[in-house]
C-alpha cells in the first residue's frame, strides 16, 4: 500500500499509529493463519494485554490456543512472564512449548 492510493491524510495517520509487533511460531503460527500482524499499542501494558487482544479479534482457534497456560512469549527475543510490560515497537512472539532431543 503506497501514500498515492490510501491518500495523505490516512497515510500520515497510519505512519504515527504505535504498534507491537506479534510474530507466531509452530501450531500457534498455523491457529493464527499468519506469522506475524501488528497491533495498535493503545491500551496494551503487558504481554497479557497483547494476548487478550489477539483473542478477542480472532475468528475461531485463535481463543483456544491462546489460552493454553503453556504459551512460551519472548518480548524483544528475551523470554518473559505474561505480566511483562511491552510497549510501542516492541516484539512479541508467542509460541507452545518446544520440546528438544
């Protein structure tokens, strides 16, 4: 999408909207039908915050996945609690547990 075809004053909105970055991995990736989206920072404190917002949105597996107590979240590539605090340009990643070998 280019400034020409959403027109200046959208454009300029849309360039100072504050967003978190939500990036999603393995079966949370596929439940969401994406690997990543931005949401609107506004009223977003922490990871929680982030999480419900998500599942409010959601069409369908997004709530049941997303409420799963086993969720690993990193925020800015550091592994958190979901009372962490996140804020504009943040990046969340959410995924389920890994297991290893």
């Amino acid at each position: 999408m280019d400034k020409q075809a959403i027109g200046n004053a959208t454009w300029e909105k849309m360039k100072e909207t504050p967003v978190i970055k939500v990036v999603f991995f393995a079966s949370v990736r596929e439940a969401m039908g994406t690997d990543h989206l931005e949401l609107d920072a506004s009223e977003i404190d922490t990871v929680q915050d982030v999480i419900l917002r998500l599942a409010r949105q959601g069409r369908g597996d997004e709530d049941r996945v997303l409420s799963r107590e086993d969720l690993l979240v990193a925020v800015n590539q550091t592994m958190v609690g979901l009372s962490h605090p996140v804020a504009t340009g943040d990046e969340v990643a959410i995924f389920p547990p890994v297991t290893g070998g």
